[in-house]
C-alpha cells in the first residue's frame, strides 16, 4: 500500500507514493520548500479522505496565513474537523521536566492526541530546534525522541524537515533525522552561471526502485512543488 505525497513528479520517482505508515525525510536549505511540501501532503491526504496533522515550530496561524498565500484553504479543513496544525516549539521543550528527551516525549504526546482527535492518517512535522544549542547532542536528542515517539505511538505516514546549512556537507544540520526515516528525499538549490533553480532527488526510499538524478522543480502559487518534467 502506498500513501501518495500529492506531488505527480514526485509520486511517480517512488512508485506511487510513500509506503503506508513509513517515514520520510524531507531535507533541505532554508526555503527550499520543506515546509510547502509538508502542507501539499497534509491537503492532499485531505483531498483522498486521509484526514492530517501538521505539527510546526511556528505559530499555527503563520502556517495557516501561508498556505494561504498560496491559495489553499487550510484553515477551512482544520474548521471541518479534517486537520489540526499545533506548535511544538522551545518554549515547551524547555519547560518540560527531564530535558530533551522529555520534550520529544510531550511534543509527540500532542501530535498523536492530535491524530486521535482528527482520526489522522497522515503527520507532518516541521520539527523545533533548541536555541543555541541547535547544532548540539541536546537537540538531535530531543529531534530524535519528538519522531520515534511519534511514529511508535501513531503509525501515520509521516514526513519531518531536516534543514541545512548552505554548502554545508551532509543532509541535516543535526545529523541525526537520516538515521531513523524509512526513505529522504532532497531538496536543493543549484547556480548556473549566475541564475539560482530549485532541484530535488529521491536519496533512498524502503521496497522502493529510485534513481539519484536530480529533478528541477518551481513551487507555483495553487499547485505547489511543481517538479518540471513530470
């Protein structure tokens, strides 16, 4: 079974979809479209009947006002009782005894009450990072308990961010998100003489066929992720 990201070009480099239930992550630099992505899959699953929760850093209006801007009604499906988008951010993890990893453990406590509330197939999360203390063990303890806490306890299929830093090496900053996902998909950006495009490549994905070869793609108001040869 396979749980479609609502991306044609996309869906079509990974066999029709994500295996249901799996994990994925989606990496990238700063405004690379990670979290477009996020929503076009929690809208999507809304579209095929699999209501989803979007769990973000960010205020939930922010998300909402933003997938606004580009011309998707999310707060029509959160009213209806279709998506919940709820804040994980510093303040909790900081004030939640124990640590980071008491943090993970509260964060996916609200997302999977979130999912039982919403009935939710589908998670995405936009993961908080700790101050400055975001490069550290701190914070890819309490990234690492926020997702395994939260596939163990709702079996959705999931997509979480990992950003990175611009030229840096490696797919995420923390290092640590690659470890736990069931597949990852990149998101990048590349300069040709001057003129700066949005590329994407499948890295791996569970019981699924993939190439490495990168995909240029546009994020278009009222579609999204746009990959241009699909």
């Amino acid at each position: 079974m396979r749980t479609k990201i609502g991306v044609d070009g996309i869906d079509v480099l990974i066999e029709g979809g994500v295996p249901r239930g799996a994990a994925v992550l989606i990496a990238g630099e700063a405004g690379s479209g990670k979290s477009v992505l996020c929503m076009q899959f929690v809208l999507a699953g809304i579209r095929d009947g699999e209501p989803g929760v979007y769990a973000t850093a960010d205020h939930p209006n922010r998300v909402i006002e933003a997938a606004s801007a580009l011309g998707w009604d999310l707060r029509g499906a959160v009213d209806d009782g279709y998506a919940r988008v709820i804040q994980i951010g510093e303040d909790s993890s900081l004030s939640a005894p124990g640590g980071a990893s008491s943090a993970g453990q509260s964060g996916a406590g609200a997302i999977a009450a979130a999912v039982a509330e919403v009935h939710a197939e589908r998670v995405a999360i936009d993961p908080p990072l700790l101050g400055g203390a975001d490069t550290g063990a701190e914070a890819g303890e309490f990234v690492a308990s926020l997702m395994r806490s939260t596939l163990r306890e709702t079996h959705c299929t999931t997509l979480v961010t990992g950003q990175r830093l611009a030229g840096a090496s490696g797919l995420t900053r923390l290092g640590v998100e690659e470890q736990i996902v069931d597949g990852i998909i990149d998101l990048g950006v590349t300069s040709d003489n001057g003129r700066r495009s949005r590329v994407l490549s499948v890295r791996s994905m569970h019981g699924t066929q993939t190439n490495l070869d990168d995909h240029a793609f546009a994020i278009l108001a009222g579609r999204g992720l746009v990959v241009s040869d699909s």
